[in-house]
C-alpha cells in the first residue's frame, strides 16, 4: 500500500514508505531538493532528513520563506558559539536566540571580546560554513546530559538542562565537534547558511537577566539569505545611524537626557515647539471626531489597578508610591481614569459613544537596558483616547478611527502603512466567550473599512485584541504606531453601565484607541524620517532671516513683522559674521528657509530664499515670499 503526502497546493505524492522531506523535495524537483532548509509537518517545523509521518501535509522550506530566513538566524549564532569555542576554548556557551534581523550568543569569559576578536570570530565562521558540517539532533538521557556538560566545564548548560523534568529527554544538536543544547529545528548543514552574516557589536547581559547573576558578554550579529540583503541591511543602518535622533536632537537643539532622570526627556524650547505643533495638529482632530478632552490623574491607589487587572498582569511595569498608608501606583496607561470619568454620571444609550481624549502622562518602569533615547523612556505622553459604545456601534467606530488614523499618517508623510490584528495573549484576563466576541468584532470592522490585514497570534493586551498600524519610514524600516483596542472586560471590572432602551443596565464597550501612541517615541520617529529635515509646518523655527550687512537690519526687522503677521515663527540673526558662516550653522540645525537679506534686497525690498538641502537661491518680492511661506507652514488640513 502506497504512502501519500498532501503539498499545500492540495496535490499528493504518494511514496511505498515513510520518507524523509529530504526525499519529497527531490520528488517534486532537483531544484527544490538543493534549496530545501527544513520541512512544515502539518504546520509545525521541523529537521529535513527527519522521516515524515504518512498522510501528513508537507511543505518544503527555502531561504525564501520567512520561516527559512529565521532557521538562517538561530543557525548564525549556533555556527557563532561553535567559532568562538574553536577560538577561545575556555570561554562557556549560554543562550542564543533569534532576534529582530539577526541573532545574538551570551558567552562566559573572563577577557573581553574585542573589535578584533569579533573579526576573527567572523572570519572562523566562513570556515565553519565552507566545512558543510551535517547538523544532526540526538536525543540524550537528563543526566548523561548533565553530566557531559559538566565534564566539558559548562555549568551553564548543565544548570538548564538540571531545570528540565526529571524524566524529559534531552534534544541536542551535533555539527562537525560541537555539541550544544537546543531544540531545534536546524539546517542540514553548516553550509546552508550562506554568507549573508556579519557579526555587530558586543554588550554586557546577566546570566537569565538577573544582576545578581553572573556577567556575560553578548555577541550580536545580522544575517540574511544573501550578501545582497546583508549588504542593503548594513546601508540601512549606516543611513539610519546619520538620522539618529539623539544626534539629531542634539544638533538641532531639542532635547537632551540625563542620568538624574534616566528615561525621561528634558525638552528644549525648539524640540517643545516640534510636541506643540504636532499636539495641537491631534487636538484638532480630535475635535473634528466628536471628542471631548480630558484629563485624569496621575497617581490613583492600588485598589483600582487591582480591579482594572494591572495589579495581576502588569505589575512589574508600574512605580508605587506611598502616602499615609496608602499605597498608589503612578498611573502606566490612562484607561480606569477614563473609566472613572465616565462613571461619574449614569449614560442612556442616547449618550453612547462616548469619545474621551487626553494627552495623558504615563510612567512606566522598562529596563534600563531597553531605554533608547525619547523613543523607549519611562515617562511619556500619549494622545490616548477611550470609547464608550454599544456593541452595535463597534464596528462604525472602529471604521471611522481607521480613516482617521490613515489621514493623520499621510499629512505626517508616511504612505506605506500595513494593519496588523494582534490576538488573544496568554495571560489575559476574561472567558474564551469574552474574547471570541472580541476577536470577531475587530474582524468585522476591518472587513467593512475594505482593509487587508495579518493576524499576530497572541500579541494582544492582556484585556483585549487589538488592531495595529505599522508605518515604514523613508528607509524601509518599519514602526508600530497607532493601536485600536477592543474591550469588554475592563467595563465588567470597573462597573461601567449604560441604560438601554428597555431601562436595563448594560455593560458598555470600551475602545480603547491611539493613533500616534507615544507622542515621544512618534517625534524621535519623525526626526529620523526626516533626517531632521522637517516640514516647515512641523519644523521648530521655519525660517530663519539671515543679514549680510548690518545696513540691512531695519529692512531685516520689516521682513520678520511681516511673517509674523502673517503666522510664520521667525528667527532673526543680524550677527557680525559673514553669510556663510550664518548659513552653514542655521543648515546644520536644520531650518528650512534661510531669508538672506543684502543692501541689494533691503534697496529692492526682496528677499534671497536658500532652502535646506539646495544650493540654489531663489529672489523673490517680499510680499510673494510673506504668501508662499504662510501657506507652507499652515498644517494639513488647516
């Protein structure tokens, strides 16, 4: 009796035995067989050579699929810990995940790697790969495991796999004289992984996180499926190290941090002239929505995060304070305030939705290591919104935000965004039943907005689904920006109600919603589309006069009245230092428009327009250029 093996396509291959994908692979093509990294069984990942049940759906992974690019990752830092142990033999091997474009390897050693030793680790890892060493897993006994690592002086290694059941077995994986822990699934060979790598940087990290522990060394590194993308992915990072905000922010002025305040901002007034446009933008159009702003406090006591939830499921984000013998926690996120405001007074359902907004300041307590300038802090502002509604009115609510969000991101210039549905978590609060509805009404929202979306399996909040906007920047990189939120469950545990048309109490909806998130992390993101270059109407000082001649300063101080007159912020430099010098250092701030004013202009009552980026100076009358640059600084939409 023949074997059959179901393709994704729905075609079957029928074999006389169980065979391995290896072998289906080269049934369904010689091409195929050469580029196979590893096999789905019926979803689920796993090793190559390994046989494959009968009747099972397969699917043959390449270096094309996403899957394939992550074997690729979790690979690299195998390959990565086998050099490094090639290299320096006393150092011990940890962990090595996968991350986002890359992989890292936590290593014990008593020297720290240097720039040179990263090299040479490289350099050991190109062998490894020309070696094409068969990767193959091997199941072990607990304690013979244990005591294999031991015996190779691995305490690490051995302190993990002690953590295990008592009667698990044991997966390891062997390429060429390396042994490590791991449960798979891996290339076939060495080889498979290509030379689209490249070792990063070196970070200090704690054994399992925890300061207590011993010290590590992290080795980072990127790898790809070819040198092309490796070599696209390393120009990316040299564009995005010159649009850095932090140096951005310091040349032109913005901002700065410090460690008196670690993950806090300390605005200057150019960088809270960029937060004042930008929030005076979404105010805008919260009013054009139908919302009405409020403003809760930041402090609240612990009673109410425990009945909100947060007490149980986020607890360790949060800062606690205490007063009296009272414990408070300064508040993470905005939501039970609202809650509270609108518990405030009974609603009909002639009232519902209620639209609260607030540009409310939230403290949360991330690791010092994950802080990264004002676009991972501990203190920030968000333009954070709430609806109260019926769950009949979901999916029009849900429909108008998506048009909202999408007209906001296009007048901040980004044009290339994908939706994205995050799912049930596993620690969440409520029933199967709370979320399924959940679930099913975001789904039907984004199916009446004629959205395309991908669906993130357990990446929800722990009190609902919710829907995210990722926006790509003008380097391709992507950000998760605005988020819609659908909640029942925190009404359920904060006593929220609505009167229905029967004179029935019900539980209303809570959307919870935001479309730029962070008002920080979106100006440092802002900054670094930009390259600093701003548009004038977000730009902190649009357009700067600039004399050649201190026989031009009364004509100077008749253009800046003007623009002001006509809403332009202005910024006058009748310095005694020559033009050049005057514009080299406006253009390294970034100002837009540099008005250059000589007796020639000041005798013909004109002005001289450099923009930022061009070398071209354009003359206008005064009057035309007071038009242009007012209708330039207006926002979108205003």
């Amino acid at each position: 009796m023949n074997i059959a093996y179901r393709l994704p396509d729905g075609a079957a291959l029928e074999f006389e035995q169980p065979v391995s994908g290896t072998e289906i692979a080269a049934r369904i093509s010689k091409k195929l067989a050469k580029q196979a990294l590893a096999v789905k069984v019926d979803g689920e990942l796993r090793d190559l050579y390994l046989t494959v049940p009968p009747g099972a759906t397969v699917q043959i992974i390449t270096r094309e699929d996403e899957d394939g690019l992550e074997l690729i990752r979790h690979d690299a830092a195998h390959i990565m810990a086998e050099a490094v142990q090639e290299l320096f033999p006393d150092t011990q091997v940890t962990i090595g995940p996968t991350i986002e474009n890359g992989f890292y390897y936590d290593f014990h050693r008593e020297q720290p790697f240097t720039p040179e030793d990263l090299k040479a680790i490289e350099k050991r890892m190109h062998e490894i790969v020309r070696r094409n060493e068969d990767i193959r897993r091997e199941v072990w006994d607990r304690d013979e495991a244990i005591r294999f690592f031991m015996d190779q002086g691995e305490t690490f290694k051995a302190e993990i796999i002690r953590d295990l059941p008592a009667n698990e077995e044991v997966s390891l994986y062997r390429q060429g004289d390396f042994i490590d822990l791991c449960r798979g699934p891996h290339l076939p060979s060495t080889s498979k992984l290509g030379d689209g790598f490249k070792l990063t940087k070196v970070a200090g990290a704690y054994w399992r996180g925890d300061s207590n522990n011993a010290q590590l060394q992290r080795i980072y590194g990127t790898a790809w499926r070819d040198k092309a993308e490796l070599n696209a992915h390393l120009q990316q990072l040299e564009e995005a190290a010159r649009r850095d905000h932090r140096k951005l922010g310091r040349e032109m002025d913005l901002f700065h941090q410090q460690e008196e305040a670690p993950g806090m901002v300390f605005w200057h007034p150019r960088g809270w002239a960029i937060w004042q446009k930008v929030e005076q933008y979404v105010r805008q159009v919260y009013r054009d929505s139908g919302y009405q702003e409020v403003r809760g406090p930041q402090i609240l006591d612990v009673t109410l995060w425990k009945k909100s939830g947060h007490w149980d499921n986020y607890q360790e984000n949060m800062f606690f304070t205490e007063s009296e013998k009272r414990t408070y926690a300064v508040k993470p996120m905005n939501c039970p305030g609202h809650v509270q405001i609108y518990n405030a007074a009974l609603h009909s359902y002639r009232d519902l939705p209620v639209r609260y907004a607030e540009f409310g300041g939230c403290h949360r307590n991330e690791p010092s290591g994950a802080l990264h300038g004002i676009m991972r802090v501990r203190a920030f502002t968000q333009d954070d919104g709430h609806i109260f509604c019926t769950p009949e009115q979901v999916e029009a609510e849900v429909t108008a935000f998506h048009r909202q969000a999408m007209q906001v991101y296009a007048d901040f210039g980004f044009e290339n965004i994908s939706v994205k549905l995050a799912l049930r978590p596993e620690k969440r609060i409520g029933t199967d039943e709370d979320w399924d509805k959940a679930e099913r009404g975001l789904r039907a929202a984004l199916q009446s907005a004629g959205v395309e979306w991908e669906e993130l399996p357990g990446e929800g909040a722990f009190y609902g689904p919710k829907i995210e906007y990722h926006l790509k920047d003008s380097i391709g990189r992507s950000w998760q920006m605005g988020t819609v939120q659908f909640d029942p469950m925190m009404p359920e545990r904060l006593d929220a109600e609505y009167v229905d048309e029967h004179s029935q109490r019900q539980r209303p909806i809570m959307l919870h919603r935001a479309i730029l998130g962070s008002m920080e992390r979106f100006i440092g993101i802002l900054i670094e589309h930009y390259a600093g270059h701003l548009p004038l109407w977000l730009a902190p000082v649009p357009v700067v006069i600039a004399t050649i001649t201190n026989a031009a300063d009364s004509y100077a101080e008749r253009v800046r009245d003007a623009l002001t007159a006509a809403g332009v912020t202005v910024e006058m430099d009748l310095r005694n230092e020559k033009i050049g010098y005057k514009v080299r250092e406006h253009s390294t701030a970034k100002v837009p428009v540099i008005l250059v004013i000589g007796e020639q202009e000041a005798n013909e009552e004109k002005v001289a327009i450099r923009r930022l980026g061009s070398k071209n100076t354009e003359v206008l009358p005064l009057a035309e250029a007071v038009q242009q640059l007012s209708d330039a600084v207006r926002a979108p939409g205003r």
